[in-house]
C-alpha cells in the first residue's frame, strides 16, 4: 500500500487552523480553543458542585447526585444535539456552533469532575475539618485553605484522564458542523476521496499528541506539588 503524503502537506495548514485568517478559525486550532473553555468551566463547576456536596447533606447532596447520574447516563451526542437545538429557543438567537459544542462539553464533564472532587475530599482525615472549625475557621474556609490544596494533587490523574476525554470529545462537534478538527479531516477526505489512510493516521497522531502533552503536563505538577509538600514537612520538621 503506497501511502501519498504529499496531501497531508498540502492541506496541513488547513487542517491545523482552518479558515483563521477570514476569522474562522478551525481544525487543530479550534479543537484545542473548544478543550481548553470547556475544561476551565467543567472544573469551575464541577469543584463547586463537589463543595456544595461536600458542605451540605440530605436533600441537597441527594438533587446533585440525580443531577450528576442523570447528564452521565446519557450520551454525549444526545447533550450536543439537545443544546445546538434548545439553547437558541431559550436565549431567542442561534448561537455559534462552538459556543454550543463547549457549553455541552462542560456541562457532560462537570459531573465526573463533581464525583472526582468530592471523592478526593472525602479521603481526607475529617480531623482536619475538626480542627479547623475548632480554631475558628467557617467551612468554606476549611474547604478553600485546608482540604482542596491537599486534594488536589490527588484528584489530578482524575482532572487529567477527565480532560483528556474532553480533547477526544471534541471530535462530536462533527455532528453540527463545527470545523473543528475532525470536520475539517473529513471535508478534506471527502474533496480527495483517495486519501483517507494519509489524512486520518495524521488525525490521529495529532490528537495523541495533545493528549500525551496534557499528561506530560500533570505529571510534572504533580511532581512539582510533592516536592514542595516535602519541603514543608521537612521544613515543619
């Protein structure tokens, strides 16, 4: 089998950026804008969740919980499609393909990270919550300056395998049309017909990569947090 690379050299720009240089920016380029708002809101949300779950019990814990199950049983496809259709209902406008396919991303993931967070915070010792609100500190203290610096470091394999998810994720923005990534392979590959092995091996090399470059990046912070956890204890010694 004789491979052609000369069409991934020249369609790369294209299948890296898009149109960005009109104001549309696409492929890689666009995948990586789409992951990277839809992780900030998930984490955001689903840390806030987590301490609402956290801080509060019966009813409240329990509404989060059928919340949290509820996005997670349904497929990602499903959340995509509810919000490219209803959010323009609800807010009297279409919006941007993106937006809806990033709002959709955050939402679907805010309810693994709400899971994983509130795990992480479960592990600790509950002395230490004790001992907090004994020396004076509310809750949200306690939460904010005690148990989140200690978890996190331990939740960060989970935000990680979370995240990376998300980047895989973002190739369903296929299913309403965002040129992001595996659009713009797929408009290429139906241009030329004849090339599909070339341009979708070059696909997948790329969404490794921006994988394995998030992992890298986990690891090294999570490296560098115990390291600095070990000065203070030897410090505090």
């Amino acid at each position: 089998m004789n491979f052609n690379w000369a069409v991934v050299q020249d369609n790369m720009t294209y299948l890296l950026w898009g149109m960005v240089a009109e104001g549309e920016p696409g492929g890689l380029l666009l995948t990586i804008l789409i992951a990277l708002a839809a992780g900030v809101i998930a984490l955001a949300l689903g840390v806030l969740l987590a301490a609402l779950a956290w801080r509060f019990g019966g009813w409240t814990r329990r509404l989060l919980f059928v919340w949290a199950d509820l996005i997670r049983g349904i497929p990602l496809i499903f959340v995509i499609f509810w919000l490219y259709f209803l959010l323009p209902v609800a807010f009297g406008h279409s919006l941007p393909g993106a937006v809806t396919v990033t709002l959709a991303l955050a939402w679907f993931t805010s309810a693994a990270v709400m899971h994983a967070t509130l795990a992480g915070l479960r592990a600790l010792p509950t002395g230490q919550v004790e001992a907090g609100l004994a020396s004076g500190l509310s809750h949200w203290h306690v939460l904010r300056l005690i148990l989140l610096p200690q978890a996190w470091p331990n939740l960060l394999p989970s935000w990680t395998g979370l995240l990376t998810s998300l980047i895989k994720d973002t190739s369903l923005a296929f299913i309403v049309n965002v040129p992001e990534l595996t659009t713009v392979a797929g408009q290429v590959n139906s241009r030329l017909q004849i090339y599909p092995a070339e341009i979708f091996l070059l696909v997948g090399a790329l969404y490794y990569v921006l994988c394995a470059l998030l992992t890298a990046l986990a690891a090294w912070s999570g490296r560098s947090a115990g390291l600095r956890r070990g000065g203070e204890r030897r410090l505090g010694a």
